[in-house]
C-alpha cells in the first residue's frame, strides 16, 4: 500500500529529459555516491489533457475498448464516471483523515479541502497528470514535535503556519525543476538522501505509536493491527486496497463492544485529567502538568450527537514561528520525491512521457499546500493509492477525478461526520500508524535497493546511518532557549548536508590521489 503518495513505481527523480540535453548541467550519474540515476523513460503516444470544452466520449461510454485506456481528456458515461470517482473517494479516504488526526488537524476540513486541493492541482496540470491530492503523511512527525508539550489553539496556528511555507518551498522547487529540467533533483536529492529522509520520516514516528497510541488501550491495537494484516494480503483486489480504513472501522466496532461487555478501561488520554506537581487538576499541558490515567469509555458519541448535519468545518488562520516551520521542511524532500514516482508511474501505465510535467506537478501541489493551510486544513500530496484505481480499471479519466473531488466537498459540509472521525479511539490509531509507520520508513529502503545503493562506500553509510539515528532517539540538539532541532529535522539535515560534505572530500582526495599518481609516473619516465 502507497499511503500519503510514496513514489509508487519505486523511480527516482534524475531521468533524462526528452528532447536532447536540458538545463541543469550535464547528465549525473554516480554509481559510487547515491546510487545509479534511473535511465530514460522510452516516450510512447501521447494521453490528450482536460478541454475546456469537455471530455469527448470514449466509445460507447460503458467500458475501455479492448487494449486501450481512457484517457485523461476522455469520459465513460456520467453514471460510471460517477462510479469511478466514488472508488477513488475510498481509496483516498482512510489516510486522508488518519493524518489529520494524527496531527492534531480537524479530519472533515482536510477531507473537504483535499476535494479543494485536486481540482485546483489539475487546472494546474491541465489534465495531463490525473491524480487525486490528500494528506501527506510527510509532515506527521514535523507537526508532532512542534505540539510536544504544548498543544493549544496557537499551537495549531504555529502547525498550519509552518505546512503553508513548506508548501511554499515546494511550489518554488517545482518552478526550479520545471526551468532547470529534472535532473537537478537527483544531484542535490539522489537516491540515497532521498531513502534515508523517506526512511527517516516513517521510522522517526515510532515513538508516537509508542507513547502516544499503543498504551491507551495496547489490546485493541495488537488486534486491530492483526486484522490490517489479514485484510491486506487475503483480499489482494479492491478490499486489500482498502485494508486501513477496513481496519479503522474494525477497530472502531471492536472497541465499541468492549465498552459494552467489559466496561471503561483507565488510561490516559492526551490533554485530560491534567494533574500537576501538587497532585491538583492543572492547566495546560506541559513538562510540570501532565496527563493522568483515569476510567473512561474507549468510544464517545458526545460530541457526534452535539455535531450539527451541515455547515462548514472549523477553520483557523496560520500564524508563523521560526523553530515551526524548520521542523516540517524536512517533508519537501520526501514530497518532491513522491510526486516524482506519481508522474513516472502514471507515465509508465499509459506508456506516455510526461517527465516534462514533473515541475508543474510538484508546483501544483505545493499550491495546492498553501490553499488548503491557509485556512486551517492539512497538507496535500500526489496519492498512489488513486494509481491502483487506475491501474484495476484502464481509467485514467479526470472526470472521475473531478466527481471525486465535488463527492470530498460535499463530506466535509456534514460536522456529524467529521465528529464520528474524530472519535476513533486512541487504540484503533495505535494499531493502523505502526503499520503505516513503519510501511513509509521501509520504502526507503525499497529506493535504495532500486536503484543499487553502495553502502560499502563511507560517504553512503556515515551520514545516513548518522542521520537515522537522530531521528529515530528522537535527539534534540537545543541551539537557543527558543529554538532546537530534534527528530527528523535534525537527521534531515545531517544527512543531506553529511552527503554532500563528504562526497566533496571524496571527490577532492580522489583528483589527489590521480594527480599524484600520473606525477610519479612521469618522474619515473624521465628518468634515464
């Protein structure tokens, strides 16, 4: 499963552009440093983009022809267009409101601005990318440092703040790439930076499954942890697609039933039951003012019942701090590096070059970013899991995606549903982000070993190895008494500023060593 839009065909940004050499210097590869940089992709006919005058229909409108696919600028009939919008809506939806609340981040505004989110990022593209934007699982680990121990209303200004500079950075990165070709983002991301800071951002987390998830109810996770891994290699169709949000609702009823045959269980919940050093209730939470164990349902409906039908989903303006916004830059990185594999993916099915629009597609979706915090709601990016709906059906149609988008919009007006959301119980959560987790760290691994990684080779090993291990304590390096970089931040840093220092050092011993060579050589034949 390709949750919050890991690169699903496994390529790596630095292909070839088509066309002859492009800006950006001469064509990269290392074999040593960073690994191999993909080869070209071979460009195959031409998929017609959105129209403003339409979709044309593709044949008789029921189904592809035999051999063929629906193209981007084509439409089945609306009722199974329809259809496929609405498989699109599901198999975006378990992550797209999973991390939002694992941010902290209100899940029915980030579902209804996801619908926000695709349709400004195809007019962006102009239909030749179809692709559906939810949220990015990149920035979990940024957000959960900047509310560690403090978890207010600012906080969450402070959260969505620094999400829209990122998104800023990413939409400047896509102009960058678009102006300079695609190979500058394997010389300054190859392929072993961009899996280590893949790796780093799905392993960094674990300390939030740990201390935050797994011991409000460690049974119920364990189980509906279980049941996910049944789900997803029993039913290897449409079911095993969905196995998250499957294993959601399973652990959602599980917990439900607990309540009714085994009654409330005492554990502590995150900013309730606050007792301070004294023994007394306190406020907020903090280093002297932490969360007690207490006896409490697994399951409320409290704030469903008070919710209203309709209306509009909880916003907020973003404020900006400094220490914030350093904390989730790290996810441009994996960001880029998704968008890249979505294109390449989506180029590789439809056997079509659109290697051209990767800089457009990575500026869309840093735009897309700036939107959707700029009102409170959480970060977007490319989604693989709308590839398999694709994929399953030769469907590659952005009528559907448009459908998809409007059925999102219409989710997000209802406040009830967004309250349902958000009483998924502590445990359920514990049990689906390990395996989410620790899926996004190891498709780290899976870049490096596509694209041949040397780990034999110091500049490789050091830095990476270096950087992992910051993120994973997680350590905290204090620069200030206002300012620190800990986690991921801090291993991302190392890790690409390591990479490129002592690959420079490498590069200069190396001319050393010839030089010196070829001097010996020519003193010894000079001499008589």
């Amino acid at each position: 499963m390709a949750t919050g839009g890991e690169p699903p065909s496994g390529e790596q940004p630095g292909g070839e552009q088509p066309g002859g050499e492009q800006p950006g210097g001469e064509r990269h590869s290392d074999e040593r440093h960073g690994g191999t940089e993909p080869g070209r992709k071979r460009p195959g006919g031409r998929l017609t983009g959105w129209r403003p005058r339409g979709w044309t229909l593709h044949g008789d409108g029921k189904t592809p022809r035999p051999g063929e696919v629906v193209a981007p600028g084509e439409r089945l009939s609306w009722p199974r267009t329809a259809g496929i919008g609405a498989q699109h809506v599901v198999a975006m939806f378990g992550a797209t409101f999973v991390f939002p609340l694992v941010m902290g981040l209100d899940p029915n505004l980030a579902v209804m601005m996801s619908g926000v989110a695709t349709i400004l990022f195809l007019l962006i593209v102009q239909g030749k990318v179809p692709s559906y934007l939810g949220t990015s699982a990149s920035f979990v680990g940024g957000v959960f440092a900047i509310r560690a121990g403090v978890d207010t209303v600012q906080t969450d200004a402070w959260v969505t703040g620094a999400i829209l500079v990122a998104g800023v950075v990413l939409a400047l990165c896509g102009i960058l790439i678009h102006v300079l070709g695609t190979r500058i983002i394997h010389r300054v991301f190859p392929p072993v930076v961009t899996g280590a800071v893949v790796m780093l951002i799905g392993f960094g987390l674990a300390f939030v499954v740990a201390d935050t998830y797994w011991p409000q109810d460690h049974w119920v996770a364990i189980i509906t942890m279980t049941f996910v891994f049944v789900v997803m290699v029993a039913f290897r169709g449409f079911l095993g697609r969905i196995s998250i949000l499957l294993g959601l609702v399973f652990g959602f009823a599980l917990s439900w039933v607990l309540d009714r045959l085994a009654g409330p269980i005492t554990a502590v919940l995150p900013g309730q039951n606050l007792i301070g050093p004294d023994g007394r209730a306190c406020m907020p939470e903090g280093t002297y003012c932490v969360a007690t164990a207490f006896p409490h349902d697994r399951v409320s409906f409290d704030a469903v019942k008070a919710a209203d039908w309709f209306g509009l989903p909880q916003m907020h303006a973003p404020d900006f701090k400094m220490s914030a916004v350093l904390l989730v830059l790290p996810a441009v990185i994996a960001l880029i590096a998704e968008n890249t594999g979505h294109v390449k993916a989506v180029g590789e099915m439809t056997r079509t070059d659109l290697d051209p629009l990767i800089g457009r597609t990575i500026f869309a979706d840093g735009a897309a970013t700036v939107v959707t915090s700029s009102v409170g709601g959480s970060p977007t990016t490319t989604y693989a899991e709308n590839i398999g709906v694709m994929a399953a059906t030769r469907i590659y149609s952005t009528a559907a995606y448009y459908v998809a988008a409007l059925i999102a919009i219409l989710f997000g007006l209802c406040p009830k549903f967004g309250a349902l959301v958000a009483a998924t119980p502590g445990g359920v959560l514990g049990g689906v982000t390990v395996i989410l987790y620790g899926m996004i760290g190891l498709l780290g691994a899976k870049i490096w070993i596509e694209n041949r990684v040397d780990f034999a080779d110091p500049v490789n090993m050091v830095p990476i190895g270096a950087g992992i291990i910051l993120a994973l304590g997680p350590v905290v390096h204090e620069i200030s008494d206002d300012f620190k970089l800990e986690g991921i931040a801090l291993g991302t840093i190392v890790v690409l500023a390591g990479y490129h220092l002592l690959r420079w050092i490498s590069q200069r011993v190396s001319r050393q060593d010839v030089s010196g060579s070829e001097a010996a050589t020519a003193g010894g034949d000079a001499r008589p």
